[in-house]
C-alpha cells in the first residue's frame, strides 16, 4: 500500500472560520456581541475544509498530505482561518480578496443546543481565473492523486468543480462529490448534472439521496435502490465503476461494491455519548478518504469513516482528539 504523500489529496470548497461561543438564549437576538462579550473558540471550518482537515488528523504523517483551495477576506478571520488550517497541517492556499470579508460560521451554544448561523461572504467570491488556473496553484492540482468537493460550491464556481473533475478523470484519477444538501440536487441540477459523468465517488445522506432521486424521476424513496441507479448514470471514466456511499445517520451505511449494494453498520454509541451531530457528515468522509488516499479497500474506507464520525459526535464543532485511535 503506498504512504500517503505531500499534496495526494485536493479539497476545494467554501472556507468558513467556525467560531464557538457558549451563550444565554438572550443572546441570540443580539448577535453581533458574540466575538467581544463571549469566551470563542475559532477552527478552520467549511465543509470540504472539515473533510480534508479530519482526513489529514486521521493520517497524522506527513503533514500537508491534504491540499485546500477556497477563498477569503483579507482581514483579521481570514489570517485566524490561514493559522487555524496550518495547525492541522492542512496545505490552504487562498484566494484573497478585499470585496468581502472572510466568511464565518457562528456556533452558539445553549446547555445541549447549538443555534448555527452561516455567513458566506468572501467563500462566494472564488474566482478559477485569478486562482485555480495560476501555473503554481493548478501545479498542486495536478500533484494530487485523490480530489474530494463538496456540492455546495456548485453554487460559487461550478466551472473550477469541472476542470478538476475533468482533470481527474482524463489522468484516471480518483474524483470524489458530495450531494451535501437537498437544495443542490433541487436548484443547482444543472451544474450537478454536468460534472456528474466525472464523478468517481458520490457521498450524501439519506435525504439527500432522496431529494436527488426525486429530481432525476427514480419514483422511490429506497436508498439502496436509489445507489444503485446513481452508480448506473452515465461516466466518461469506463476504467473505474462509481462508488455510491449514503450515509443514514445511525442506520447502516449504504454503499455500491461492484455492480452489489451493501450494508455497512455503523459503530455503536450510548445516545447519552452524542454531544453534537453537527459535522458527522464531513467527518464520515474524511475519514473515508484517508484511508482511499493509501488505496485501501472501500470496506476498510467506510471502516475509517464511521470511526472518524463516532469520535467527532461525541465532542462540541468539528474538532477531534490529538491522535485517532483507529487501526
């Protein structure tokens, strides 16, 4: 099995600064106050960033095995967002800007709940020509040997999402999408649907699988069944099958081993155990793609996801211990 190296794995997506903050209810009608009145903790955040971010923590060594592009402010969050990535030895190389400030997401946390307020901002201002296509920026490209997007940012630059995935699928690399939210499969069909003939391995969720299905005119609601025809669309790459994986929060894992569907328990855990479900998603596929990075099998792929999204519910954000226990 090959070790992971510097910059197999690329990400590319909306980076957000998480910002944690515990707060009284009264609080939430007065937002704003959060950074200056409560104790925060910052993280690097966004989905995609989450995803390569856990998939660099399960891998440990070496560091910068994970590459990440997306862009930001240039601002105070965007040089906290550039720190907190460099301390998970993540590779980050932004785009930044002036137009917009660096885009956050805001956590408050009340006793067991958790109020998210997302502001996009600069993450909607990603622009392919004055970063992905600069010779040193798409050089890191190139480098990688696993590509993973989630489907929000067919919502910033659908165009980038295809030259990669194209990239991918011409050098017979490995290219991974994540339906990531109802509303993609619903409003963003067009751009969806484009780069999924490129599309190696597809992630999302039970509703999502769902709301995909619905769009494409499956006419059922059965998981498995809505994999399996996922895996049968058409793909320009004939030399590798796609890789369907639909996560059902504490049901089994649905996934597509070759032309089969199978069910992949997840780990048990005492629901008392669960402190915030927030990120499992992102945290099933890094975990997921730490291990496809060494070219593991997919059994031992899913293994490695359920582990990482075990261990990220049972802590507050996306944030995990100092080592993975995972063998």
């Amino acid at each position: 099995m090959p070790t992971p190296s510097q910059n197999a794995l690329f990400g590319m997506g909306n980076p957000l600064l998480d910002i944690s903050a515990v707060v009284d209810k009264d609080f939430l009608d007065k937002f704003d106050e959060i950074v200056k009145k409560s104790k925060v903790e910052y993280h690097a955040g966004g989905s995609t960033q989450n995803s390569v971010k856990i998939a660099q923590w399960m891998i440990q060594e070496p560091h910068k095995v994970a590459t990440f592009f997306g862009c930001i402010g240039k601002d105070h969050f965007g040089e906290i967002l550039k720190q907190k990535a460099a301390e998970a030895h993540v590779d980050a190389h932004y785009y930044e800007q002036n137009e917009e400030p660096t885009g956050t997401c805001a956590a408050c946390i009340t006793g067991d709940n958790r109020s998210l307020v997302a502001n996009l901002a600069a993450a909607n201002c990603y622009n392919k020509e004055k970063h992905l296509d600069l010779e040193n920026n798409w050089g890191l490209v190139e480098k990688a040997r696993v590509y993973y997007i989630a489907g929000f940012f067919l919502t910033v630059s659908p165009d980038s999402i295809l030259k990669v995935a194209k990239h991918a699928s011409d050098r017979n690399k490995v290219f991974g999408l994540n339906l990531s939210a109802p509303f993609i499969s619903q409003f963003f069909k067009e751009p969806l649907m484009k780069v999924m003939p490129y599309v190696d391995i597809l992630f999302g969720n039970e509703t999502e699988a769902a709301a995909f299905a619905k769009e494409q005119g499956f006419e059922t609601d059965d998981v498995a069944e809505i994999a399996r025809r996922v895996q049968l669309l058409p793909k320009v790459n004939k030399n590798r099958q796609r890789i369907v994986v639909f996560t059902q929060g504490r049901e089994d894992t649905v996934a597509t081993v070759g032309d089969k569907v199978t069910m992949f328990p997840v780990l048990d855990i005492d629901q008392n155990d669960i402190v915030d479900t927030n990120g499992a998603g992102d945290a099933f596929v890094g975990g997921f793609l730490s291990e496809l990075v060494q070219e593991k099998t997919l059994e031992q792929c899913i293994r490695a996801g359920h582990y990482a999204a075990n261990t990220i519910i049972r802590r507050c954000g996306c944030t995990f211990p100092e080592k993975p226990d995972f063998q």
